[in-house]
C-alpha cells in the first residue's frame, strides 16, 4: 500500500483545510497515511484528524514572511518511511530541508498564488495576478491594491497615500526576500496540484518550471454529509434570501455584492442579503454607505452547519470575486445543496459552476450581478435536484481521489 506523508499547517480553518480533510477522508484505507501538522494547529482541523482515526504528529511552526515554516526535522522518521511527501497547501519552504533528509518524491497542492510573488493574497490590486514576479511589478500591485482600499473607504485617502509611498521601500524588500526564501523551492518539489485549470495555466506560465503539473478539483464532499444527517434537499419555494458567506476581505467583492443588492431593492424586490463573516467589519459601513443595510444582515463566522442550513434555504448564493479565485468552495457547496450559485467570471470560478445550469457566470459588475440575482428571485422555485446532481457529474469527487492517487504513483518508483 502507498505509503503518504501529508503535511499541513492548518494554523487557520479555511477552504484549504476543510478540502484537505475531505481528501484525507477519501484517501482513508486507500493509501497507509501520516499527517503532519503545526502545534499551534486549529483546533477544528485537529478534531477532524482525530474523528477520521489518522495518525498525526504536531511539530513547532514559524511564519516567515507570511509563509509558514515547519520543524520538518523533527519528523525524520516519518520522512524516511514515506513513499511520496504531499504538501497540502503553502507549506513550500519545507520542501528543501524535506529533499536532505531523503530524496523522497515531493507533491504539492497549488491552492493559491504563493509560489509566483510575495504576500500572495494582496498584491493583485484586486484586478489580476500580478504577471510575473519583479521588483516594479510588485510595488504596482501593492499601489493598485492600496488605492482600491481608500475607494472602498478601509483606508483614510491619507493613509492610504502614504501607504502608497511606503510600498516604494517595502515592495522592493518583499522581492529581495522572497527571492531568498525560494531559491531553491521550486526544484525541491517534484509535482504540482492545481486546483484549477487557471491555476494550472498560470503556473506554467509564470513559474518558470517544467515540473508536472494536473488540475485536480476539490472534492467538496462535507455538504453531502450535512444532507445524510439532516433534511433532505429543499424543494419548492425557499426563503428571500440571497447569502453571500465569503467574509470581508474585499478581493472577494462583498461591495459588489451590496451593490448589486442595491438594485435589487430598487426595484421592489422583497429581499434579505445575509453576509456571513463581515460583522463588524468596513462591509457593514460600506452597506450604510449604499443605503441597504437595513436590509442586510450582518454575522460573524459561523458553523458549517449554520452555514449549509442557511445556503440550503436561499434563493441563491453570490460569489462576486474581483480577483482570480484560484478555486471557490462556496458556489460547489451551495450547487451540492440544490442552491443556484452567481459567480463572476475570474479565476477558477467559471470551472466551478454549470453556467445556466447550477448557477450563473457573469462579468464583475452590479449590473451584472443584479440581472442574475433577479432571476433566481422573480423566476420561483428551482429544480434543486437537478442542480445537485449536475454538480456532482461535473465536480465528481470520486474522480478526484482517483486522479490525486494516479498522480502520487506517478512519482514513486
């Protein structure tokens, strides 16, 4: 049997570590696992490895430029007995230190932009990928990204301007570092899982490396779990609720949203937005600003069956990304659910939804948005079952423990 030695930081519960559990869930009996995982490890991912019976060892954890580093030293053992190391998500600098205790095959998962410019998750100008990784490149897009924060009123246009002035020390630095970090990343990993076609494309393109590369998607497999052990999928007519659960970090474009919903109240639809994880945040402000936020409510982070309860009863669910999402669990949730989803056309998330089928695809802007809100609201009730069972044919997860099990063979010897 495959020996794998999967290693995840798990220091936040996100997307990546609740699709790194339904993998390990899917992998079980398959292949003989060890997980490795940070001692400061979240608590929720914890509970998941000990629900599903795996082995894990914790080791101390550093972040190193936003990066987390692990003491993979100290798990040598474990290293020695693997037949194929699999890097779960942005773990990468591990890789070289990984290669001198044995030349062990090396997989990791590509769950976002880490491996192509520093800090990955805001230097896009919530408009691209920066292309390529280069010292004005990044400064630009730390500009870009800076002047859309005083748009959007999170920064004071004072403080947003001497931001600006400060990415002119600051972009220049996190290019030297970052240059040093990954010096020798790259080619200390054997393989590489996109989650994404568009994420597999960019990588070739940018990353500078011949190195293996497949796109193999998410599974999305806890929605379907919450529906064995609770109701079944609704059907007929649901509540006036369009849910947006992707939080407040505007690259995910919870303006466009409240936006959106703003036409939708002018023209006398009678509707509730909810917006899970933005309470308390510049998402409510900025709802004021709109005018809606008497008809928005506001959460915090809430549990996952909290979460899949409420996407279950709304009209649709919106995800009106501005930057390349690299994947998007939340439109395959709610299409798992029987819910129609509205996405915007960047990144990955044209490849998560059956557009005119389980949900909608459509430009990054309110108009746009509001036109395909309008028709999940005005049009009644939705053929949920067929959304369901379209999204499994399209997203299957079978096929993708078959496909990331294909790819570690491909590997060992």
């Amino acid at each position: 049997m495959l020996r794998v030695l999967a290693i995840t930081h798990a220091l936040g519960f996100g997307g990546a570590q609740v699709s790194t559990l339904e993998f390990l869930k899917l992998l079980k009996g398959l292949v003989d696992i060890r997980i490795v995982v940070c001692e400061s490890a979240d608590e929720r991912f914890v509970d998941g490895l000990r629900s599903l019976g795996l082995q894990f060892r914790g080791v101390l954890c550093k972040l190193i430029a936003s990066y987390p580093d692990m003491a993979v030293d100290s798990v040598s053992v474990l290293i020695e007995w693997a037949d194929v190391v699999w890097i779960t998500d942005v773990e990468y600098l591990i890789a070289p230190r990984i290669k001198r205790v044995r030349r062990v095959p090396i997989v990791a998962h590509l769950r976002s932009y880490a491996l192509l410019c520093p800090w990955w998750g805001l230097l896009y100008g919530m408009r691209d990928v920066c292309s390529g990784c280069s010292l004005g490149r990044i400064v630009r897009c730390k500009q870009l990204f800076n002047e859309e924060l005083i748009k959007l009123g999170i920064l004071s246009p004072f403080k947003g301007h001497v931001y600006k002035l400060l990415d002119f020390v600051k972009g220049p630095a996190d290019y030297a570092r970052f240059r040093v970090l990954f010096r020798n990343v790259v080619e200390s990993i054997d393989g590489f899982i996109a989650v994404s076609r568009f994420v597999e494309e960019i990588h070739k393109r940018l990353m500078g490396s011949d190195k293996p590369i497949e796109t193999i998607y998410n599974p999305v497999t806890t929605p379907l779990e919450f529906l064995s052990s609770n109701s079944v999928i609704v059907e007929g007519p649901r509540d006036d609720v369009i849910l947006y659960a992707s939080g407040s970090n505007p690259v995910k474009g919870p303006h466009l949203a409240l936006e959106a919903f703003k036409f939708l109240i002018e023209e006398g639809h009678k509707v509730k937005m909810i917006m899970t994880g933005c309470k308390g945040s510049w998402v409510e402000a900025y709802a004021k600003r709109v005018g809606v936020s008497e008809y928005v409510e506001f959460a915090s982070k809430i549990s996952l069956e909290q979460l899949y309860k409420s996407m279950s009863r709304a009209r649709a669910v919106i995800m009106p990304s501005v930057w390349p999402e690299p994947f998007g669990r939340e439109p395959v949730e709610a299409n798992r659910l029987g819910t129609p989803a509205v996405v915007t056309n960047r990144g990955g998330l044209p490849e998560t939804v059956v557009d005119g089928e389980t949900g909608l695809v459509v430009e990054p802007n309110p108009e746009a948005l509001a036109r395909a809100l309008s028709r999940y609201i005005s049009g009644g009730a939705v053929d949920a079952r067929k959304i369901a069972e379209l999204s499994l044919r399209y997203l299957e997860p079978e096929k993708s423990v078959e496909a990331l099990l294909s790819f570690f063979h491909k590997f060992v010897v």
